[in-house]
C-alpha cells in the first residue's frame, strides 16, 4: 500500500518498513525505486505527478467556488475512473458539495460542476 506518512516543511516524508534493515556503507543507489527498496521505504503519491507520466487520466488539482460560502479553493480532482458524481465538504465553510465530473473515453476532464447537496 502506498501513502504518504506526513509533510516537514512542504516535502512528503516516507515511512520506513518494521523490520527491514538498513543498507552498509558503499551501497550505490541509482534511483528512486532502489532507494526505497533499501531502505525499507513507501513509495510517496504525489498528486502532482500522474502514474503514467503526465498524461490525461490522473490526478489533477483544480480552483472551485463553493456554492454555499462562495470561497474559491483547490481540491484534487481522479480522472482515472472515469466521470463520476460524490460528495466533498468545503475547505472554508465545511457544507457539503455536491461534484459531478464528466470525462471522456481518453480520460480527459471535460466539465467539472459543484451544487449544493442540500
């Protein structure tokens, strides 16, 4: 399972692995993966970063008007699976926010809509 343990000072920080030893002195790393696999580590999500390089389908961060309070903030948006309708609270006021997204069959978001769910 990957997730993210906590934020120090605006970086991800990895959680180590019980149990697994650290590497001896001399070891060359070449990459990320390697790095974690040595030493024990998660692999960090970040949302900024789509799996597949950037492309359409991932997640994606985008500014929206909460209809309640009219306060503009940023939520993080999957497009992966499609279009979809759930429920989120506002970042400012906490009412919920009903989101609907409709994506195309490339995985490219085409509207993004919030209403309240009252």
């Amino acid at each position: 399972m990957t997730r993210v343990c906590c934020w120090v000072d605006g970086y991800p920080m990895k959680r180590r692995i019980p149990g697994k030893q650290l590497p001896k002195n001399g070891v060359k790393l070449s990459d990320a993966r390697s790095i974690d696999a040595q030493y024990g580590l998660e692999p960090v999500i970040d949302p900024s970063v789509s799996a597949d390089g950037g492309a359409p389908g991932g997640m994606q961060f985008h500014l929206v008007e909460c209809p309640y309070c009219g306060e503009s903030f940023e939520t993080p948006v999957d497009t992966s699976c499609g279009s979809a309708r759930y429920v989120e609270d506002c970042q400012i006021c906490c009412q919920p926010i009903e989101f609907s997204l409709e994506v195309d069959h490339a995985g490219v978001l085409r509207s993004l809509t919030t209403l309240r769910s009252d």
